[in-house]
C-alpha cells in the first residue's frame, strides 16, 4: 500500500530545495516554488503571497551570512529599503491587472544580457572595485526594483546584484548581502499588501517559509564560506538557467 505523503512536508521540502539552490547561487527561488505552489493546487496570488512571506524570513539569514565581517554601507541601504518599500506595495497593489508572462520575459531578456556581460568580464565581482555610480543613483533604482517584488520578484536578486557590483563596486557576497538585507523589507510589504487583499493561506505559506529559512542559512553559509570566485561561477549558471526560463515563458 503506498505511502501518503502529508502536503506540509511536500512544501517544506519544496521551499528548502528551491531556497538551498536560490541563497548558494544568486538564483530566484522563486522561479522554482511559485509553479510549485500553483501544482499543488493554489491559485497564483497565494502562491505569490506564501513565497512573499518565505522571503521575509529567509533573506534576513542569507544577509546575515552574507554580511558576517564585511561592511556595510548603511546609507545605501537605508535608502533603498525606504524606497523600495513603496514600490512593493504599488507592486503588490498592481500584480493582479498585470500579464505575469509578459512581464516574466521581459526581466528574462534583461537578465540574460547582464549574465551574459559578467560572464565575458572574469573580474567583475570577483573582487571589490571603485564606485561607478552615486548613491542616489542607485538609491533610486530601488523604486522599480521593489516594485517588481510586489509583483513576482523572479529575477530581483541578479538584477539588484548587478546593479551594486557595478555601480557600488561590492563584490558579489557584499552586494549579495546588502540586496538580501533589503529584500526582507520589500517582501515583508508585499506580504501584507496580499494578506490585506485575502491571499494569505497558512496552510502554504508557514511551511514554505519553514523550509526557506533552513535552506537559505545553509545556502548562504555554503556560499560564504566558498567565496566570490565559486559563487560567481554559479551565479552565472543560475542566471542563464533563469533568465532563459523567464525569456521562453516556460
């Protein structure tokens, strides 16, 4: 006679692989449970909103990690928490008039160009570099940054990791950290923008932020303990893997 498998443990399992994989490479973990979610039953709202929860507990462990003995540039984030917040409410307030397809290839065509420049630059990331950007600059970049996480947010991390290795001159870890460190803000929001709006299923989202958090310390543990130079090269993998998903609509 076969065994049933009890849902709850389906979805911790789910979320702890999918955020293992997303913390150690820079990847969208995202990209892996929402469809999860979505064949397990729930309609997409849900799904968004339970991986919008996962994500406000996870990414405070992987930014930690992340972070540990490195600086921290307060300034920046501070502001891009600020800002970012209030394009993630607009997001989550605009995700249920807006086409998700259209939208997912978009950032996919955006993302694969940017892998595909790290890819063919071997310093970039590898180590900390002089600013090419202002602050403010890149403060503002953080408006459609957060409001693209109140809409889905597959694909935020490498954006937003791009955006400060190149314009901050982090290295990968530090922008990693430092996008991490921010990305719990953004989410916490859209997590209670869906919540106001009747999204919220605890049935889904306890368990996948379960899972997510004991995935994203041990990915981001793993991940700083290896350094920038193993990070960057599954970085780039994850990205095209990612950015060529969201391209093709798959």
């Amino acid at each position: 006679m076969p065994v049933s498998v009890p849902r709850p443990l389906i979805v911790v399992a789910i979320a702890f692989s999918a955020t293992l994989l997303g913390s150690l490479s820079g990847g969208s973990s995202s990209l892996l449970t929402t469809p999860a979610w979505i064949a397990l039953g729930f309609p997409l709202p849900v799904a968004v909103a339970a991986d919008k929860v996962a994500g406000t507990f996870w990414t405070v462990v992987g930014a930690r990690n992340y972070l540990r003995g490195r600086p921290v540039d307060r300034i920046l984030l501070s502001g891009m928490i600020g800002l970012g917040v209030l394009g993630a409410i607009a997001g989550a307030t605009f995700a249920t008039s807006v086409d998700p397809v259209r939208l997912k290839r978009l950032v996919g065509g955006v993302i694969v160009l940017v892998v595909v420049s790290i890819a063919i630059r071997p310093r970039m990331g590898a180590t900390t570099g002089s600013p090419r950007l202002g602050r403010p600059v890149v403060i503002a970049a953080a408006l459609p940054l957060g409001f693209y996480e109140g809409i889905l947010g597959s694909g935020n991390t490498i954006a937003a990791t791009m955006l400060l290795t190149v314009g901050r001159g982090f290295d990968l870890l530090g922008a990693l950290g430092h996008y991490y460190a921010m990305a719990s803000a953004w989410c916490a929001v859209a997590a209670l923008s869906y919540w106001h709006a009747g999204y919220f299923n605890p049935a889904l989202a306890l368990p996948a932020a379960a899972g997510a958090v004991a995935g994203g310390y041990i990915g981001s543990r793993l991940a700083a303990r290896f350094g920038s130079g193993v990070v960057r090269s599954i970085f780039i993998v994850a990205g095209l893997v990612l950015g060529g998903k969201l391209l093709l609509g798959w």
